[in-house]
C-alpha cells in the first residue's frame, strides 16, 4: 500500500514510525518508482488482475455466449447513431416532457397546487392564524401570501415535488435499463462543446425540472472544472420547469417572440459553455463509461433508486425553499425589499422596461416563476409591447438563479463562486437584454 | 462478442519483452468498426485513468473489438463494454489482431 501510494497508509506510518524511519521509507519507494515508467499503483494493479485472471480461468470454464437477436436489435437502436439519435429524441420526448412536463408539473401540480393547497391546507392555516395569532407579523411570516406554509411549504411539496419526482422515477427507469451511458455516449460530442462530458447531460436536463436539485446533482461529475461549468449553465442560461412554464405560457401566441427568446438563450447557454470552458482552469473533460447490456427494469430497484434521491431532496433541497419564504418575510417587515426594488428600478428601465417590472425581477429571485407570473401580469394588463416582452423574457430567464439554487451552490461551490456566477448572471442578464432592445427597437422586427 | 476469455491467454507484457517479433501498433483510434486489436499499452499520464481502465479490463493483453466509433467509441473487451471519448481513444496502443493474424492461417472465429 506505501508503494501504491495510498495517502492515509502514508499518514499512517509517519504517525506510528516517526519521521526519520518514514522518509527512509518513502525514499525506497520513490528510488522503486523511478525505475518504472508506469505508476506503481497501476502496475501493481496489473499484476494483481494477472494473478485473479489466472486464478479465474483454473476455476471456471466460459462457454460461448449468445446473443440473442432483441439484443442485438436494442443495440443497433441505441448505439448506431442513425438510429439512436432519433430514440434519444423520443425518450426525450415521452419521458422528459410527456412524464414529466406534461404529467408530472401538470396534472399532479395542478390537483396538489389548486386542489390540496389552494382549497384545503392555505385556507384551513389562513383561517387559523387569524383566529389564534394576534401579531399581523407573525400571521405573515406562516400564512398569507408568503408564508412559510403557505408559499414555503406549498411551493417545495406541490409545485417542485411532483416535478423532481416524476423526473427521478424516470431517471431511475433509464438507470435500472441500462441506457443512460448510451444517452451519454450519445450526448458526450455536443456537450465537449460546451467543456462538460456526456456524464453532464444528466444534471443539465435536471435543470430543465428544477435548478436547485440539479445543482446538487453536479457532484455526480467527474472533475471540479466540470462541476463548475455545469453551476455556471444551470445557474444562467437552463430556465426551470416553473419558470419555463410562465414564458411558455406568455409567448405561445407570439411564435415570432418565443423563438427569439429560445434563441437568445440557446445563444447565451452556448456562449457562456464556450467561456467558461475556455477560461476556467483545469484539465479538458474525458468521458469513459462502462455500458452495461440493456435490461428489463426491476420495479423494486426502480423504486429504491427513486427514494435514495427524493430523500436528498427532502433533507437537502426542501428547507431551502422553507428558508426562501423565510427570507422574503424579513424582506418585506425591515423595507428592504423597497429598497431594493428602487434600485432594481434603473436597469429595469435601461433595458426599456416599465419600471413595475422591477418587482418582476425581485421576486423572481425568490421563486422563478413568480418573477415570469409578475411579466405575464404585466402583459396582461397591456403594458408590454410584444418586443418589451421578450426583452422581459429573456433578462428574466437569465438573471440571477432563485434564491435556493443560489444557496444550493453556496453549500456546493463554496461562497465566491456562488457570488461570482450571480454576479455574472446579473451583468449578462442586463446586458443581453439592454443589446436585444436596442436592436429590437432600432429594426422594429417585432411591434 | 467473442474473443473474451480465450485472448486473456496472450496476458500482459507482450510487447514489451526483446527479442519478440516485433509488430505494428496503432491507437485503438485508428481501428474500424468491428476490427479486433490487442492492447499493448495505455499511454495515458493520468493515474486516475489508468486506474478505472484497469477496472474495466481494459490492461495490456485484453483483446478488443471496436462496436461504434462516432460520437464515441465503443469496444467490448472480455464481457465488458466500454464507452471512450476520442482522445482516451488516441491514448490506448493496440496490435491489430484481424488483418495481422487471423485472416494468414485461416482460423474460423
């Protein structure tokens, strides 16, 4: 183990056989090392897997194996590109959207959000508070509008919840099948672009669900570089499911607009990929994977792979969005928030905003889609025209991350490059937007 | 999905021994879907690497054929798949085994 290196080991006898012996010690194993040009771990290894190979071949006997026509059928599907790019699209398609837009942050969001909180839980602790706590600060800080029950918990069980949910069940499904490394292998060419390695698509399409959970899930990355990159993306350029919704939603009668909001920010994802992997120390990203045949997936391994991730979320994400609530409370009590949305007020405007869409921006920061439901308002009252819109739309999806995804990669990243990525998405969420609306006003491409 | 257990018989350090014939090798790169080749040595600088392909089996002697060479490149090795990128690629040196060998003597599978 000294001559593998192993650190601890190393520790280990410097502690016990003081340092004179140690570096009499370490100086054999280097004088060994230097005489091969391999790493002695690595040779080591090779013998012990020599010896292991020998013991298996006196111990077993291999027959031929087959291979049955499905599985070959199933890996033409999933390997050959012709073919498995279009099935990524499809399982893209069916799981991510269908399952998880569609059904996940639709139908469950919509019977937890409007039937269970919005009919039963908001009114039962609204009515209760307001017969029981006297202090009008108090009653604000669990119930009403945001309250830590009432938006907290009502945000974090009804609204992220079934989203994360759905997408982990799926998840889980293309685990236990075997074909996410074929998703990755598949994905690995676009997202070398970028500086990340296909192992990132998994976090990235997280993203697309819920920015704080996905954030977290950057550890499953290879590299410090790479886990950066990936905190960079989700935190600027990937809108979450919540937000994603609202500008849908917003910009579905005005293809024209959706589609110069979706490249605007196709553009930004690339360029600050692009960036980031240039600019940013460290080794380039290598991509190498086992790819396991493909099998029918075992509900029970389903199940539990499904529950190892919803408990992160429980006890990681869930008291971020309940602290979220509890941040807003104070916000609004000490006035800050005033001060804040006064401030909000001039690049607001620069970007040739109404100065109303200020709140827009701020509460935006505390849920995502709160800030796009502040714009839809907005643009429902006829105070945007169509180009303020997806002027809007974009600073809005670019700006800084919510306010749990930022304290998510604070706990991650550590505390500088939480502050340098919002900083950074800040300056380009205005900047972008201040470019677009000049070039939107000077050509009058949308009216 | 073949030439598993049986190209464990050539294990390790050939090659690397004098006096043996020497042979052409190139980076397993270099083979063509469904070519077979022989890792001669991983010339990677990373010990990290090293050490996972050693944990996938793939080590010098491992007989090897490529699957897919486009986005990435996949082989099988003994019973194992495995998915690199192009430049794990360009850094695993293999013999040929396909063209080199088998075809000469007329051996079937």
């Amino acid at each position: 183990m000294l001559l593998s290196g192993a650190r601890d080991v190393h520790a280990l006898v410097r502690r016990t056989e003081g340092r004179e012996c140690y570096e009499r010690i370490r100086r054999t194993v280097e004088r060994a090392a230097s005489r091969y040009d391999m790493p002695l771990s690595y040779l080591i290894g090779l013998e012990r897997q020599e010896r292991a190979d020998l013991i298996v071949r006196r111990v077993t006997t291999t027959g031929l194996r087959r291979v049955s026509r499905a599985a070959r059928a199933l890996d033409f599907l999933t390997l050959f590109p012709p073919a498995a790019i279009p099935l990524l699209l499809l399982v893209l398609y069916f799981g991510l959207y269908r399952f998880v837009g569609v059904f996940g942050a639709g139908t469950v969001v919509d019977f937890l959000e409007r039937r269970l909180f919005g009919k039963v839980v908001n009114p039962v602790v609204n009515a209760f508070v307001t017969r029981h706590i006297d202090s009008v600060a108090l009653r604000e800080l669990v119930a009403g509008e945001y309250g830590v029950i009432t938006l907290g918990l009502r945000y974090s069980v009804a609204i992220v919840l079934p989203i994360v949910g759905t997408f982990f069940l799926m998840f889980s499904v293309l685990e236990d099948t075997g074909y996410l490394p074929r998703l990755a292998l598949m994905a690995d060419r676009a997202f070398k672009l970028i500086g990340l390695s296909g192992r990132a698509v998994i976090p990235i399409t997280l993203g697309f669900g819920c920015g704080t959970m996905a954030t977290m899930v950057t550890r499953t990355l290879e590299t410090r570089r790479e886990r950066t990159i990936a905190t960079v993306l989700l935190a600027l350029a990937v809108p979450c499911s919540a937000q994603l919704g609202v500008i849908l939603g917003m910009l579905a009668t005005r293809p024209r607009a959706l589609l110069l909001w979706a490249g605007v920010v196709g553009a930004a994802f690339l360029a600050a990929g692009r960036a980031s992997s240039r600019f940013l120390p460290g080794e380039r990203p290598v991509f190498y994977m086992e790819v396991p045949p493909l099998r029918v997936p075992v509900v029970s391994n389903v199940l539990a792979k499904t529950f190892t991730r919803m408990k992160w979320y429980f006890v990681e994400v869930m008291p971020l969005f309940m602290g979220a609530s509890l941040v807003i409370w104070i916000g609004r009590m000490t006035g800050l928030f005033q001060l804040v949305l006064k401030g909000l007020e001039v690049p607001v405007k620069l970007i040739g905003l109404p100065p109303e869409a200020a709140f827009a921006f701020l509460f935006g920061f505390f849920r995502r889609d709160y800030g796009a439901a502040g714009l839809y308002d907005l643009a429902r009252a006829g105070k945007l025209t169509a180009s303020q819109l997806v002027v809007a739309s974009v600073a809005l999806t670019l700006f800084v991350p919510c306010v749990a995804q930022f304290a998510m990669m604070w706990k991650e990243r550590g505390w500088r490059a939480a502050l340098a990525i919002t900083g950074v998405a800040l300056a380009v969420a205005f900047a972008s937007g201040y470019v677009l609306n000049l070039i939107l006003t000077g050509t009058g491409a949308l009216p | 999905m073949n030439g598993g257990s049986g190209a464990r018989i050539f294990r390790a350090r050939r090659g690397t021994i004098s006096g043996e014939r020497p042979r052409p090798t190139c980076p397993l790169a270099a083979l063509r879907v469904g070519e077979r080749g022989r890792v001669v040595r991983v010339k990677s600088a990373s010990t990290p690497l090293l050490q996972k392909l050693l944990a996938m089996a793939v080590l010098p002697g491992s007989e090897v054929r490529v699957d897919l060479n486009f986005p990435a490149f996949v082989f099988e090795v003994g019973n194992t798949r495995v998915a690199v990128d192009r430049a794990i690629a360009e850094q695993i040196e293999v013999e040929r085994v396909t063209c080199v060998e088998e075809r000469p003597r007329g051996v079937k599978g």
